[in-house]
C-alpha cells in the first residue's frame, strides 16, 4: 500500500483537527442553548455533588469521608487503566 492510500484511510479514523471542528461547533449554537447546556452540565452537577460531599460527612464522619474520596480516586484510576 503506498502513502496516500494510508493516508486516505487513517483520515477516515483520525480527525486531524478536532480541537477546531468543536470551536465551530460552539460558535454556531445559541447563546439560550450553551447556557442551558452549562447549567445543566456544569452548576447543577456541582451542586449536586457538594451536597452529596456534605451528606457523606455528617454519616461517616470526617476520617470515613476521606478514605471514601481515596476510594473514589483510586476507581477512577482503574477505568482509565
């Protein structure tokens, strides 16, 4: 197989600017709809996630809290492995 019949294929697979194709994709959405999108995947989920931080604490105390992120932590080491 010569080179641009490789090249040609791993294009295909490979988006060699995907950085870009993403800025044009935010630059053509509504102002109402980025704003719904971070409110939904941005505030709302740290909200969340505080007042579920908080509720761990005040059950397990603040030791069982801590070796309770160290778990977290380390199960998002193992998906990413």
């Amino acid at each position: 197989m010569d080179l641009s019949a490789i090249r040609c294929q791993a294009s295909r697979y490979v988006d060699p600017f995907p950085l870009l194709d993403l800025t044009l994709y935010v630059a053509r959405q509504a102002p109402a709809e980025l704003t719904v999108q971070a409110f939904f995947q941005d505030i709302r989920v740290t909200i969340v996630a505080l007042a579920l931080y908080g509720y761990e604490v005040a059950s397990l105390g603040v030791s069982g809290g801590a070796s309770l992120e160290a778990l977290v932590l380390a199960a998002a080491l193992t998906l990413i492995l």
